[in-house]
C-alpha cells in the first residue's frame, strides 16, 4: 500500500513540474514519474531548501523532514546530499528546464557533468533508453562511487570519476553541465555533434563555492558555427578546477555592463576583441553577430 502511494505521489510530482516548466520533450513526464528520487539521496529524515528560502545575498539553513515518508521528496525542493559543504540534490523544477532545452530523444548520447549522486543522470538515461548512453562525470570520488553504484541497474550508463575534461567517450548529441563555469571548455564543444547542444551554467564567483549568472544554451549548428541562448538566472555550486579567475572578472565586468547576455553566437576563431564581443577568452568568445 505505501510503495503505491509513494509511486501515486511520484505521478502527481512528475505532472506538476511538467505544469510548472511546459515541457517540450516528449517522455520527460515519464522519465520523472519513474526514477525513485529517494533511491539517490542518504536516508531521510531529509534537509531540505524550497523556493522561498532564497534569498537575494542569503540562504537559510535547511529544514528538516518531519520523517523519512519517500514522499517527502517529491516536491520542488533542493534536498541535502552534503549539508556541512552545502551541497544539494538540486530543485526539480531547474533542473527539468535545463534538461527539457536538450531536445533529448531515444538513442542520444549524453554527457553529465556534475552527477552528484546520479539522479539527474538516471532522468536523462530513462529519455534517451537503453538504445541511448549516457555518461556521468563527478569530481568528488565518494559521491561518483555512489553514483555508479546508484545507477548500476541501467547498463547504457558509465557513471565515473573526474573533472569533465578527460572525454575519451566519444561526441556527445547533448552535454548538461551541472556546475557554475567561467567558460565552455574546448573539450565540450569539441564533443558536441553538429545539432548537438550543451547547457552550461556561465557564473560569477560570489562565495567560497557559490556562484549567479545566467544558463546558456549552444547549439553546434556545423563543424565551425555555434548559435548561443541565454534562457535563465542561476545560483549554483561552483565547479571545482573548471574556472579560469581572469575570465571571472571578466564576466562580472560583461554583467555589470549589460545584466543580460545579448550574445547569440559562439566563436572560436582567433579574432581580436571588438564591440560585438560579449565575454571574450582564449578559444572562445560569446558574440553578437
């Protein structure tokens, strides 16, 4: 009787963050009404974080769950992996947006930076199938044990241990990186297909391991061309050993000059910095065109 009314309560979170976030995937509904979310989080009682506990500059400390009911969980709220390093299964809500701009379809391959414990990584394994293969890369090696052995029921899936740069995996159809960046690395859009697409988090250090910035979506359109998207405000932890700290200040001087991206293209040919040039690094330059 519980483990249906846990599986109800499941089918009533999938619909309604497909209510909240108008999803466009097909089978992203089922892909969240599917995946224990319990099964990938330490025992409960949970920490938990709603919306409402952030706030501009500030976060509360979590709340406790009244019990460890799996029901608990499903709702739109960040839940604790780490509280003491502030690290947390992040708000369905957000993340669904971030996967629903991939475009995932069955048979795609995928590429997951950031997978924590591998929730995240199993939602994108139920849309892309066993015809599919998804790739999750996590930087803490406990969390990237767990997450391997979290997601071991489902064989098109290789969950292992690293920075996200180390990418003898082949090219990816889609690449969510899970972590605040400075910048798209070279080894991402080298492993995106053509059509493929990378959701990344570009963010300005604001904390020890806290960044804000904006969710940028780029589309290989061919072997040279890349068309860009600014489609969000985020807050997120900040990946450890991908940031560049001259490309940070450099960002932060872009967003006070203009709070929102006007760049629609990505550019990685040498090219002196010029007025269309948003944020401009070496190998990269989100642009105007």
């Amino acid at each position: 009787m519980i483990a249906m009314e846990v599986s109800l309560q499941r089918q009533f979170y999938a619909e309604e963050l497909e209510a909240i976030c108008a999803f466009r995937t097909s089978g992203l509904t089922a892909a969240f009404a599917s995946v224990p979310r319990e099964r990938f989080l330490p025992p409960g009682p949970w920490d938990v974080l709603s919306v409402s506990d952030y706030m501009p500059g500030v976060v509360t400390p979590p709340r406790k769950t009244p019990d460890a009911d799996p029901r608990r969980v499903y709702h739109n709220i960040g839940i604790a992996i780490d509280p003491a390093r502030a690290l947390y299964n992040g708000q369905p809500a957000t993340l669904a947006t971030w996967i629903d701009a991939l475009g995932l379809m069955p048979g795609a391959r995928v590429l997951h930076v950031g997978t924590g414990l591998g929730y995240y990584t199993a939602i994108l394994a139920r849309l892309v199938g066993p015809t599919g293969r998804v790739v999750g890369i996590e930087v803490d090696a406990a969390l990237a044990v767990a997450a391997r052995t979290n997601l071991a029921a489902m064989p098109w899936v290789d969950a292992h241990q690293g920075d996200g740069t180390d990418l003898a995996d082949g090219m990816f159809d889609a690449i969510l990186v899970n972590a605040g960046v400075t910048h798209p690395r070279s080894e991402w859009l080298d492993a995106l297909s053509v059509g493929g697409r990378l959701v990344l988090p570009l963010t300005v250090q604001m904390a020890p391991t806290l960044g804000k910035g904006f969710m940028m979506l780029v589309t290989r359109e061919s072997d040279v061309a890349y068309a860009v998207k600014p489609f969000g405000v985020v807050a997120i932890y900040s990946a450890i050993g991908l940031r560049d700290e001259m490309l940070n200040a450099a960002l932060g001087e872009a967003v006070r000059k203009q709070p929102w991206p006007p760049a629609n293209r990505l550019r990685r040919d040498a090219h002196e910095r010029a007025e269309a040039c948003w944020l401009h690094g070496d190998g990269f330059c989100f642009c105007v065109a």
